[in-house]
C-alpha cells in the first residue's frame, strides 16, 4: 500500500512558476520500487500523463508542451518527488496527481498506475 499526498498548488498568474510536492510512504517500507509519476487532469479533459520519475532518478517526460518548462525531480531521502512548474500558462489549469507504479518502467498510461493523490488545484490566469 502506498500514499500520497500533494501538495504547492495555487492561483497564479501567467509566467509565474510553481513547485508541486508529492509525499510518498509505504506500509512496507519499500517505495524505492516504485515510480512516481505527474498526471494533470483538465475539466472536460482525459488525465494526461506529464512525467515520471523512476526511483533512481531517470526522469521520462510524456508532453511536448510542457518540455523545457516542468521538471520533475526525485528526493529518496525524503520520500518526495517535485514537479518545477515555470512559465505557467493558462493552458496548464488542472488538477495535478502524482501516482505510484511498479511497472519496470516510467509510461504515460494512468492505468499503470495503481496508486494517487488526491490532487491539487493549480489554476493560471490573469
């Protein structure tokens, strides 16, 4: 059984940035198995895969658009991972979830995933 909790969202303006939190335990002490992986979820939209990062520290990013202006990073001795959000746009409004998977690889499918947060709101507008 794994947990996580998000945390960093908020209301910003266009070009300001953010860093999102992603606070990972295991009943079983053993999250070093596990990749981490962003998904943002728009109203009306499917939930995207951003990035992921595998335990140790090989980050795969899913989405042309925010290449270059979201990156994802990984502290093991803080059981934490980090999305770096800068150059918000108003486009990347969503509910953002980190989620837990054992597959052998970062993938960009939600249904990989067998465990999420419980998300948090980052909203971007002027």
């Amino acid at each position: 059984q794994v947990q996580l909790v998000e945390s960093g969202g908020g209301l910003v303006q266009p070009g300001d940035s953010l860093r999102l939190s992603c606070l990972a335990s295991t009943s079983e002490n053993n999250l070093e198995f596990y990749n981490i992986g962003w998904f943002r979820q728009a109203p009306g939209l499917e939930r995207e895969g951003i990035s992921c990062v595998m335990s140790n520290g090989i980050i795969t990013d899913f989405v042309d658009s925010v290449k270059g202006r979201f990156i994802a990073s990984r502290d093991n001795a803080k059981n934490t991972v980090y999305l770096q959000m800068n150059n918000l746009k108003p486009e990347d409004t969503a509910v953002y979830y980190c989620a837990a998977s054992r597959y052998s690889y970062c993938v960009s499918d939600k249904n990989f995933y067998d465990y999420w947060g419980q998300g948090t709101q980052v909203s971007v507008s002027s």
